[in-house]
C-alpha cells in the first residue's frame, strides 16, 4: 500500500514539474510537446506533415507546408515564427540545412526549440535544442524527418520511421502510420490530446489552394483514432465533389455509379442519399429517385425543403409521391 502512494506521489511531483517548467526556464511560450514526421512524396511532390501531443491544438501551431517548396514542423518551446518565414527562405532557394541554421542562429532560445525542415529536392534537416525535454530527438531518412520530445525513448521516433518506409500508400496513409505507430512505442510520455495531418498538392485545395488535406483533431482522448475517422470522411466527400463535378460534364451514370460507391462505404449519411435521388431524377429514374429521397429524408428531415426548390427534381414535382414526401403531414419520418 505504502509502495503504491510513494509510486502515486513520484508521479504526481513528476506532473506538476512538467507543467511548471516554462515559468522555470524563463519562458511564458508553453510546451508544444510532441511526435511529428515532415516528409515528401517524389512520384507526386506533395508535401506532408503529422503531428499528435498532449497539447491542445497542437496542429495549429506545429505543421507548415507549401505546394511544391517544403514542409516545417516547428514544436517543444515552439517559435511559431519558424514556419512562415521558413517557407520564405525555402522559397528563396535555401536548402532544407541552411534554413535549420538560418534560423536557429537567429533565436537566442534555440536551445528550447525542436524543428524539422525538408525542402523541394526532399533534403531534411532537423534540430533539437539542448534543453528541450527529454526524451528528445529525430530521425531521418529519403524525404522524410521524424522528430519528437517529452517521448518515452527514442523508439517512438524509430517506429515512426519505420512506418514510413514501408507502409504502402499515399503520402496522407504513410503519415497517419506514422503516428500510429509511435503511439503504439509510447509516443508522448504525458499521453494524448490532439492531432492533425497537412498535405499540400498545388491547386488541389478548396478554391485552387494547395491545401489537399487539411485536418485538425483539436481535443480528444484518441487523437489518431479520430483523425483516421476524419480522413476517410475526408476521401469519402472528394469522392461527392468528383461525382459532383461529373454531373456539371453532363457524366449522369458515371456520378450515378461513384455516389453509389460512396453510399456503400457511408450509407447513413443523409446528404449522400439525397445527392443520388437529384441524379436519379435527372437522369429519368423517377422510381428508385424517390425511394432513395424518402431515405434521405429519413436520415435527415431538412431535405424536405431542400428538395422542393430543388431543380434537379423538376420532372417528379408532379408526382403524388413526391408531394407527400414534401407535405409536413406526410414523409418518412425520424
């Protein structure tokens, strides 16, 4: 009994240490505590960055990537400057090493400071401040850098990269792997809390931006479990604008056939449902458009009205079926 309050007591001391430590070492920026992998794709030139920490939104903070420049994971005593204006020097033309030194000789704290870079032609670099929190370090390896402090050992940052190297995929599945697998080496020694995953491809983001992926797990108790989640829902709603993008091309049963795809890997999102019974009805399939928006309706009831202005159902607004659908009174219903 005594043997477990000593052992409670140790760990307690050990966490208030931890959390006091920015005011002991003269700092007020807080601990961005974490594991992380910077790494290029060479068959596509994406560029990626993963990272988790027990640390609230760690991922707003740690990764920068720019389509066809770099990547930059900056983290422990983070300098949250170290991401935009690495990326400019790499877009200078600065290699990934001479930007490390660029700027750490700059910061009179670099010895509190964890970064990675890697640039266009897949050079890393990476440094690790000497008083950075142990367990602290890196390991690199072709167009990757995986980095990490606060760790259980230098395993976590092994396991990563072994991850990496062989984990078959896209640059997103490598790195999620990643952090799979120094999570299961132990990964941050205070545990888990948040999580994120950038991918830059060049006018492959939301309104030509190179943002492809983009995805942010701020606070949960599984953060890669839940970024995993994010990504399939992520590749599942590309998958709706590809289908949307085929019917703008006048494609109907090939955005016919890829909506059903999708259904069958989500077949309890309402929207899904009601995006197939709008190509359905375009297309003459007033049947099956009906069944399958009496679906969606059932999933999600907000699609009653959202139908009724909806021209893509212009050919069933005469249809008994379909106005009871409409009616208030009538319908599926939750």
């Amino acid at each position: 009994m005594r043997a477990q309050f000593r052992r409670g007591l140790v760990g307690a001391i050990a966490g208030l240490l931890i959390l006091s430590l920015p005011r002991a070492l003269g700092g007020g920026a807080p601990i961005v505590a974490t594991f992380s992998i910077v790494a290029r794709d060479p068959e596509t030139g994406d560029f990626g960055v993963a990272v988790q920490s027990k640390f609230f939104n760690a991922a707003a903070i740690v990764p920068w990537a720019k389509a066809g420049v770099g990547a930059i994971a900056t983290q422990a005593f983070a300098n949250y400057s170290y991401g935009p204006e690495g990326l400019r020097l790499l877009e200078q033309g600065l290699t990934a090493s001479e930007v490390v030194r660029r700027l750490t000789e700059a910061d009179p704290d670099r010895e509190r400071r964890q970064l990675a870079v890697i640039d266009a032609k897949g050079n890393v670099a990476h440094f690790t401040g000497s008083q950075c929190i142990p367990w602290a370090g890196a390991v690199a390896g072709p167009n990757y850098s995986a980095q990490g402090n606060i760790l259980v050992g230098e395993q976590v940052v092994r396991a990563m990269a072994r991850a990496f190297e062989t984990t078959k995929g896209d640059l997103a599945d490598r790195l999620v792997a990643a952090l799979v697998a120094g999570q299961e080496a132990g990964g941050d020694a205070r545990g888990q809390q948040s999580a994120g995953l950038l991918v830059v491809r060049q006018g492959a983001g939301f309104g030509g931006s190179d943002r492809y992926i983009d995805l942010r797990v701020d606070d949960h108790p599984e953060p890669i479990r839940e970024l995993q989640r994010l990504l399939r829902r992520y590749r599942l709603t590309l998958q709706l604008y590809r289908a949307m993008a085929l019917e703008s091309e006048g494609k109907l049963d090939e955005a016919i056939a890829l909506v059903r795809q999708v259904l069958e890997q989500d077949p309890q999102d309402g929207e899904k449902h009601y995006r197939l019974a709008g190509l359905l009805a375009k297309s003459g399939k007033a049947a099956e458009a009906l069944q399958i928006l009496e679906r969606a309706i059932t999933l999600n009831p907000h699609f009653r009205l959202l139908a009724a202005n909806n021209p893509s159902f212009e050919r069933l607004k005469a249809d008994p079926k379909f106005q009871r659908l409409l009616s208030e009174k009538g319908g599926a219903r939750l």
